[in-house]
C-alpha cells in the first residue's frame, strides 16, 4: 500500500477577515459578539466596502482557487486486502488518536451510548443554547472506545484467554480456553466497530 494525501488547498479568500480584526481590536472583544447598534457610522461604512471587496473576489479569485482540489494518490497492493480488516486497523488507529489530541469540539453523542455517569439525565441543569455539562466527556469515551477497538484489533487478543496446559500435551490435556472471558471482549470490541460505524461522520477535527 502507498498513500499520498496532500493538504487541503487554500479555496477561499476572506476579505472579512481584515474587517473582523478591525473590529475585536477597536472594541476589545470578539468581533462576533459585537452589535450591530455599537457600530459607529465608519464602521458600516466600512462593512459595505468589504461586503462590495468579497463580491469581487468571490467573482474573480476565489471562483478560480475553488476548482483546486485535494491531491490524494492511492495504490492498493494484493497483500493489503489479505486481511483487510488489519490493514485498516493498522491506519485508524493512530488516525483516532491523533483526533483526539487536536479535536477542536464534538459531535452530540446520544445517552444509550454511554455510561449512566455520563448521561445528559445526570448532568445540572443548562441554558437552551448551551451544551450540558458532560457533552464533550461523552465524545472523548466514544474516542476512547473507538481506540481500544483497533488497538484491539492490532494484536492477538483472544490468545490471552487460553491457558497451555501443564505437562505434556495431548490425551485429553490440551489445556483450557476461557470462552466467556473472550466473548466479554467480543462484545466490546463489537460495540467499539458499533460506535464507529454510527459516529463515522462525526470524525472531524
């Protein structure tokens, strides 16, 4: 296998950007929580100007660098699909943990998905446009369980549970396998590749 992914190519030019600066600078705070009414005559004026410089660039500049697209080269080798599922594993895995460790926010993550502890049922009470106290620890332990599924998968993991037996093998000593410690993990993993599957378009830094 051989991957090239290239960074995303710069699309877009934001005259606003020089706007908003402009603003959180003369009002000391974010230009977002600014309003409208403490905006003095220049600076509207000012908006119309920018607002009449977007129009152009998106016409003009902004139409072409919007045709440029990712460059992404892929090559898939007979041996990579031997064991397809390790393969992948083998890739988002770290792909999972290095989300977690740059992830700038996270997705709703529904009650059934997680411990009690957890739940929005459990947690104090918000205001109607915020979050509830535990919503982003509910998108960290789907992370975490996404991560120890592959990582899981990555290794031999059902050979912990079979014990070689003592002595010599062979007439009926063969040693013991721990069915139900195994099935355990099964689960788990299952419910890891389950939390995955439904949070898959949710894996957005």
């Amino acid at each position: 296998m051989k991957v090239y992914i290239g960074p995303y190519p710069f699309d877009h030019i934001r005259a606003y950007a020089l706007y908003d600066k402009y603003v959180s600078w003369k009002y000391k705070k974010p230009y977002w929580s600014v309003d409208e009414e403490e905006l003095s005559k220049f600076d509207k004026f000012l908006d119309k100007i920018f607002d009449r410089l977007q129009a152009v660039l998106d016409a003009s500049i902004n139409k072409l660098l919007n045709k440029r697209k990712q460059k992404i080269k892929v090559r898939i080798d007979p041996h990579d699909v031997w064991s397809m599922d390790n393969t992948l594993a083998s890739i988002i895995h770290p792909m999972l943990i290095e989300l977690k460790k740059v992830k700038h926010g996270g997705p709703y993550v529904d009650d059934e998905d997680v411990p009690e502890n957890l739940r929005s049922t459990n947690a104090k009470p918000r205001e109607p446009d915020e979050v509830d106290e535990f919503h982003f620890d509910r998108w960290d332990w789907v992370l975490d369980e996404m991560i120890w599924t592959f990582e899981t998968l990555n290794t031999e993991w059902s050979n912990q549970f079979y014990t070689p037996p003592k002595g010599e093998w062979g007439e009926g000593n063969y040693g013991s396998f721990d069915s139900e410690g195994r099935d355990k993990m099964q689960q788990r993993i299952n419910n890891g590749l389950r939390l995955f599957g439904k949070y898959y378009q949710s894996l957005w830094d």
